[in-house]
C-alpha cells in the first residue's frame, strides 16, 4: 500500500509550510529514522518551497499508518500544535494519482511547470542511494516520471505557463516598468536563483550582482550572467547600488530583518527596493514590508501572477488528469495480474 502524507501550497501558507521544510543534509538521516521505526518499508520525503511530502510503502492500515505518519512528522520538527486541514493523506489509487499530478506540474503553484519534476527526480534518487525504496516505490516513481513525459509531449500543457523564476521577473516588472535601469543582487547561487538571474537578464535588467555563501560557485555564475561575485559577508555593502534583491538560500533564519534594513534603507536614501523571498524557510522577516519604499513578496505572493494564466492551460489540464487517471488504472491492473501484492507479503 501506498500512502501519501503531506502539506502544500493548496493547504497550508508558507508560515507552516517552512516549520516542516527538512534541509537536504537532514534527508538521510530522516528517511532512515522513518524506516526504523517500521512504519514504512520503504519511503521518499520530498521538500520544496511549496510542499513537504512524506510517500510510504507499508504493511500498515491506511488509518494506521497515516496517524504514524503524521506523528512522525510532528515530532521531526517538535511541533505541539494541532494540524488538521492543514495537512492531507491519500491511500491507493489517490496517492498514486496525486504522486502523477506532482511529477506532471498539475498540483504546482504555476500549472504545468516542470521544476517540480526535477525536484521529485532528486528526491526519489536520494532515497534510492540510500537503500529506502523497494519494488513498490521504484515501480511508482519510474512509472510517474514516464507519464510526465508523456504529457510534456502529447499535451499543450507547458504552453503560456511560466516558473517561479518567470513570475518574479514579472512581478519586478510590475514595480519597475524598465528593468534596463535598476541592478539586481541574488542571495544564493542555487537553481531556482540563476533562473531567476537569467529571466531577469532576458527582460533587460542592467546587471547582476551574485553573492554565496560559497564563494567559488558565486563567481562561476556570475561569469556565466556576466555580472560580479561579491563575499556572502559583504553583500550589505552593495546595497546602495541594487533595486531589486532575490533572496534563495538555505538560511535557518533571517538573512535581512527589519532592524538590519531600516539603516540600509537612509543609506539608499529610501529609493524604492523590491525583496523576492522565494526561500523556505524565509530568508526575510515580513516585518521589513512596513518599511516605507519597501516591496517584499515570498513564494506565495507569486500565486497572484501564476494564477493569470490558468484560464489559459484548463482545458489542456483536463486532457492530463485523464490520462493520469488512465495510466493509474492501467498500473493497478497490471500489478493485480503480476501478483506482485502476494509476493511482497511473502517477502520475495
């Protein structure tokens, strides 16, 4: 059985979601407390901005199973509060129908992007080089990663979608109508942060500071944007010179708060700044958006400008959730003649 426990952007806004969010080096270490504990044979923890997910082969009952689920991933992040909506399960089909959407963009804050893909690829690999999946898990995932090609192929469902990276560009250009004039400063040199550099260049911003903790990989995108690295311990000297700062790190606390900023900001002579937070947890403390010229938006602030392109992508939506409903039936079946449920139980 395949179970599915988690929170997202469709359920839970970021406050909650980044209380959850398990930093890559804690991965391992999770994954292997899951599996001693025996309530998973096998799993996979996926961890993004928008969604934490635990996916779990089990012998348990679903009912059973999903209270040791949810208890587990209290307890991971010692939190005593009571979660109810905030947070969803899914037994077979559903689980495999909602790990199908996630791999297809179907479930994603932009419909139809494909960094999501990436993210669950890295994910199960993860867990595979660990030794925690198994049969059910390897056929499931391989199995969702053949259908998001498929869709991406024989469905319009990534025409006029755009990535988190394209709806921060598109926000900056609601604040600042030419970019040609204003320099921009990312705060980390991750993915989603020379997306969001390169979008930025291809709409015509002016340059492009990059700053990293390590050094070495700031200066290498910055080589390859054309821009400057300046030292992770520096970047507030810049601050003068920049009008718009994406901040994406793995920070476990705030980068810029609003004591930090308030004298930035008479240094800048109160010239109007955009802050794109698109970490999780938050890089930057929602108290700095009082401040007077002060733009600050984080990863669900993006939903708004995602949200304008759905009516474009609904009827091609349609068509992918049928043919996810079709490969999960087929998938049930083939499994049911395969026996492969007999086997298992009999540890073969």
């Amino acid at each position: 059985m395949l179970l599915v426990l988690g929170l997202s952007h469709h359920s839970s806004p970021i406050a909650l979601r980044e209380r959850f969010a398990f930093p890559e080096a804690r991965l391992p270490e999770a994954l292997k407390a899951l599996r001693d504990t025996n309530i998973a044979n096998e799993a996979v923890i996926l961890s993004t901005c928008n969604r934490v997910e635990i996916y779990a082969a089990t012998s348990l009952e679903p009912a059973t199973g999903f209270a040791a689920l949810k208890e587990f991933l209290l307890n991971c992040h010692n939190y005593v509060d009571a979660l109810t909506d905030e947070i969803y399960a899914y037994s077979e089909p559903k689980s495999l129908q909602h790990l199908f959407r996630v791999a297809c963009g179907l479930d994603s804050m932009v419909l139809g992007e494909t960094e999501i893909l990436g993210q669950l690829k890295s994910a199960y690999d993860l867990a595979l080089k660990g030794g925690h999946t198994g049969p059910r898990l390897n056929k499931a995932f391989q199995r969702a990663f053949n259908v998001a090609k498929h869709i991406r192929t024989s469905t319009n469902i990534q025409r006029g979608s755009i990535s988190v990276a394209s709806a921060a560009v598109e926000l900056a250009e609601k604040i600042f109508s030419d970019l040609s004039r204003h320099q921009v400063m990312i705060l980390g040199a991750g993915d989603t942060s020379e997306k969001t550099a390169r979008a930025l260049l291809s709409r015509g911003a002016r340059s492009i500071i990059v700053s990293n903790r390590s050094h070495d990989k700031a200066v290498a995108l910055a080589a390859e944007l054309g821009g400057r690295a300046i030292r992770f311990e520096d970047w507030t000297e810049a601050f003068e010179t920049v009008d718009i700062i994406v901040s994406s790190t793995s920070a476990p606390h705030y980068l810029l708060d609003r004591a930090k900023l308030t004298p930035l900001m008479k240094r800048r002579k109160n010239q109007p700044l955009l802050l794109i937070d698109i970490a999780v947890p938050r890089d930057i403390e929602p108290e700095v958006n009082f401040l007077e010229n002060v733009f600050l938006y984080n990863i669900d602030d993006l939903q708004a400008i995602a949200s304008d392109y759905l009516k474009q992508r609904q009827e091609e939506a349609a068509k992918c959730e049928q043919i996810i409903r079709e490969k999960v039936d087929a998938m049930l079946r083939h499994r049911a003649l395969s026996g492969l449920d007999v086997r298992l139980a009999l540890g073969h």
